[in-house]
C-alpha cells in the first residue's frame, strides 16, 4: 500500500472524524489517538477487513506495558505479511503513545479499510471474546454486551452506543464536604486544559510536517531552475510538474543538464 502518500486525503482527515469512526466500528469510547497505542485497536480493525485471518487469540486487549505492546504489533505484522502489505509499522514511535505518530497511523488504517472493507457484519464485541480494551482487562458487563449484540448490522449503519459506567452518572453523596465540589471542578478544568493544549500541540505538528512539506517542492523547484542549462523547455517543465506532483514517498532527481563538448584543439605541426 505505498500507493498512499502523505498527501493522500486520508492524511487530512482529522482525529475527532477518526475517533467517531473507530468508536463506532469497535464498539469502544476512546477519546484520543494515543490510547490506540497498544495496537490492539489496529489489530482489530485489520480483522473486519480480513474476518478470521487475524490471531484474535493472541491480541492482549489489556496490554498496558510496552513489553506487551510490541507483542500486538507483532499480530498486526503477520497480518501485513501475510496480505503482503509494504506499510512500515514505526512500533517504537507507536508505543510510546505520541498522540501525532499515532494519528497518522489511525489515518492510514482507516484509508485502507475504506478500501478494503467488504461490508460484511461485524460485531467488534464478540471477535474480541467479550475483552475490554480497559487496563483490568475484564470481561464486559451484560449493558455492554446486550447493546453490541443489537448492533452486529454493518458497521455503516448508525452509531453504536457504548454503556457507560453506572457511576458516571451515580448522584454525589450528600454530606460531602465543602471544599470537594470546588477541587473536583479544579480538576476538571485542568483535564479539559489540559486536553486542548494536546490538541494545540498536535495541530501545530500538522501545519509544520505540511510547510516543511510544500517548502520542500519550492526549494527543489528553484534549485532545478538555476541549474537549468538546457534550451528544451518542455524538459524543463516536465521536471518541475514531477516535484509538484510527487508525493512524500516519491523521490524525484531532476535530470542533469547536457554537458558541453570539448572542442577540439588544433594540432601543432611537427
């Protein structure tokens, strides 16, 4: 699949549209990339597109250290060998749960699926034996299982609804005292702060890999215009529409100017 450059749109996509998609697909209640670290929801993915070929069994839904991380993404790259897929999977960059180096792997799965996906019903609950992706690694209740069973249609259908924890929405018990209503609010705010400063970070990180990116063609294009000593310009376009129209993966070598012949130097007489 190195047919998708970082230029395709599905590098675009952003990760609230990612989490939307993934959240319903896998029947989970993620909300941000980097909890994908683990590589059990890649894994997982890949399993809709090829129902069966992936080691279920093997995948550790709970995995929460790195040592078992790497142990998912060694499934997910069987799996790649297995259908032949090319994609380099940066394990280490993975695992350390960089939001940015996990959202364009998000971005690229999902392309893939979007082109590979058959249709077929999918019910993401079962295929993973009932295993949360929570770190306890327990057994999901029977809210959460009876919701998952009402939703096997395909996963193009509506959203699927994921049970929440009975206490999230539990009343607070009374008598508490009166400084925790006002540090449970500190603390909220500084969550939510928190967050949209990740989520700063990450959309910076976008706009500067895309300016190195478009600065890249500008600078390769200029270089081949002063070095430019042909009198064809139609070579010379042709050049630059190459860097133009190269994608990231591409490696584009504008073609050397025609070198001079020597002329010929006059023999002396003897």
């Amino acid at each position: 699949m190195s047919s998708i450059g970082m230029m395709d749109p599905a590098f675009f996509v952003g990760k609230n549209e990612l989490l939307s998609w993934l959240n319903e697909l896998l029947d989970l209640n993620y909300s941000k990339v980097e909890q994908c670290a683990n590589g059990a929801a890649y894994c997982q993915i890949m399993d809709a597109c090829f129902p069966g070929e992936v080691a279920m069994k093997k995948v550790m839904f709970d995995a929460k250290h790195e040592h078992d991380f790497v142990k998912n993404y060694k499934v997910l790259q069987t799996l790649f060998d297995k259908k032949q897929i090319t994609k380099h999977i940066e394990v280490t960059k993975l695992c350390k749960a960089k939001p940015l180096d996990n959202l364009e792997m998000l971005q690229w799965i999902k392309r893939y699926f979007d082109m590979h996906y058959g249709g077929n019903e999918y019910n993401a609950v079962e295929r993973r034996g009932g295993l949360s992706f929570a770190s306890t690694g327990a057994k999901e209740n029977t809210a959460t299982n009876k919701p998952a069973a009402a939703k096997t249609a395909t996963v193009k259908t509506g959203a699927v609804r994921v049970a929440r924890p009975a206490s999230s929405s539990a009343p607070k018990r009374a008598g508490a005292p009166a400084g925790a209503g006002g540090s449970s609010a500190n603390d909220e705010q500084v969550a939510k702060l928190t967050e949209e400063m990740t989520s700063m970070k990450l959309t910076v990180a976008e706009l500067e890999k895309e300016r190195d990116f478009y600065f890249g063609k500008l600078r390769d294009v200029e270089i081949t215009c002063q070095t430019n000593e042909r009198t064809d310009v139609g070579s010379l376009v042709e050049d630059i529409q190459k860097i133009l129209y190269s994608t990231a993966e591409d490696v584009v070598v504008a073609a050397p100017a025609p070198e001079a012949v020597p002329e010929a130097q006059p023999v002396a007489a003897a």
